[in-house]
C-alpha cells in the first residue's frame, strides 16, 4: 500500500472520531507533533479533574428553568483531594441542607463529579431538553446542586425528597480525548445503599462530538416514563427508542 493510500485511508477514520489512529511516525517514535497533542489532553484532564464547581452560577442558570431556588448539598468530602482518594465520602452527603419533603415524581442532582466543567456545559442545557418532553402532571423537586459527590449521593438527596426518581447529572472521568463529558444516572426508588444495576445510565454527552442535548433528553424522558410505568430502573428497564406518544403541553 502507498503511502498516499495510506494517509487517505487513516484521514478518513480520523474525520469520524477523536479518538488517535493513525498516528504519523517518525523513525521507531511517533511524531513530536502528536506528543505535544497528547500532553495537552492530557493536561485538559487533570484540569478537568482538579476543577471546582461554580455553585453561586449553576444555581444562577437553574433559575430559569422555574423549578425553585437551587439547594447545595456538599459530600463528606471535605475538599478535592479527599474526593480523589476517599470515593466512599463523596457517596454520601456531609450535611443535608432543608429539603422540602413533598413528594415529587423527579428530583434533579447536579453533582460535579470528575468534570465539573461537562456540569457547566451540559446540565442545564439538557434539563431545558428534557423538561418540555415529561409527561404532564410530572412534578419535579427543585434542583440540588452537588460538590465533591459521586452519583450515590443522589440516593440520600432522593430518599429525603420522596422522589419517585432520582435523575444525577455528573461529571464523567475525563479521557485524552474528552474532558467534558456529562453522564445522566437515573435512579427508581432512591435509599441509601442502591445497587449501581439498578440504574440507568446514559453517557458521552458532550455535542459535536458526542451525544448532543435534544437526543440525550429525549432517551431519558423515554426512560423516565417506562421507569414510572414499570416501578423500576437498571437492567429490568431497557429504552425502547422511540416515545410512547407525545408528551402533552406542560
């Protein structure tokens, strides 16, 4: 093979992802070109990792959904690098602001998690997705906002709230090539001690180049609403792909 063909046959996988294939070499080693590249990833995703969480904005931006004044829940992680090397503390909530107790069909978690930046970017826009797709009469809890946390927090937020559901919008562990990426864990009946196959989970959501907005909260408004026809979540719940009918106006 020519290295003409070559190099047409690696540019066209490198158009369709990220990912690093096909890397030009020089000699025994890759070219310095794409060192500098990976180290650059490389350092988004420490930023990524080390980055906080902008409380007082997030909870700015949530406002104008009109789901009520955002509450901040902080894990028993008591700063960053605690997080990193206690996963048990950032599962559980330090200490419990007070939470309205009426109860609502779904309660929302922003949770930094290994990405605060993908909450910044992704989470709210999702949710201004989703919310027009729920069926009518769903009732949503006002949103809380969450640092230092895992997705296992959002059991005890959701168990303290009544919610029928538990939706954690979180920041996933960066790679070296995404370091924004959102995942959205949904959870039927949140108590403290649930087991992670009793989740859903829909990830990569970082539009260009992964799941864009408007499909992320579609797939969720679908398992929302066969987790309420259903009364559960994780492997009992598969998304069928298409909505039941469409939602009327809320």
């Amino acid at each position: 093979m020519s290295d003409r063909t070559t190099e047409t046959f690696w540019s066209a996988l490198r158009a369709e992802t990220p990912a690093r294939v096909g890397l030009h070499r020089v000699g025994d080693g890759v070219g310095t070109r794409h060192v500098l590249e990976a180290a650059e990833a490389h350092a988004f995703a420490r930023d990524a990792v080390h980055g906080h969480l902008d409380v007082p904005a997030l909870a700015a931006e949530l406002d104008s959904l009109g789901l009520g004044p955002a509450l901040h829940v902080p894990s028993k992680a008591l700063d960053r690098a605690t997080y990193l090397t206690r996963p048990d503390l950032g599962r559980m909530p330090g200490e419990l602001p007070p939470l309205r107790a009426d109860r609502a069909d779904l309660c929302v978690v922003l949770a930094d998690g290994l990405s605060a930046e993908a909450v910044h970017r992704h989470a709210v826009p999702v949710l201004r997705e989703l919310l027009p797709l729920l069926d009518a009469g769903t009732t949503v809890a006002p949103p809380v906002v969450a640092t230092q946390a895992r997705v296992a927090l959002g059991d005890h937020v959701g168990a303290v709230l009544r919610a029928a559901l538990v939706l954690v919008l979180v920041g996933e562990r960066p790679g070296l090539s995404s370091s924004d990426s959102l995942g959205a864990y949904l959870t039927w009946a949140p108590a403290p001690g649930v087991q992670d196959s009793a989740r859903n989970c829909v990830s990569n959501i970082r539009p260009p180049h992964g799941l864009d907005h408007a499909s992320a909260a579609r797939t969720l408004a679908r398992l929302i609403g066969g987790a309420r026809r259903l009364g559960a979540t994780g492997v009992r719940l598969k998304d069928t792909g298409e909505l039941t009918a469409p939602p009327e106006p809320r």
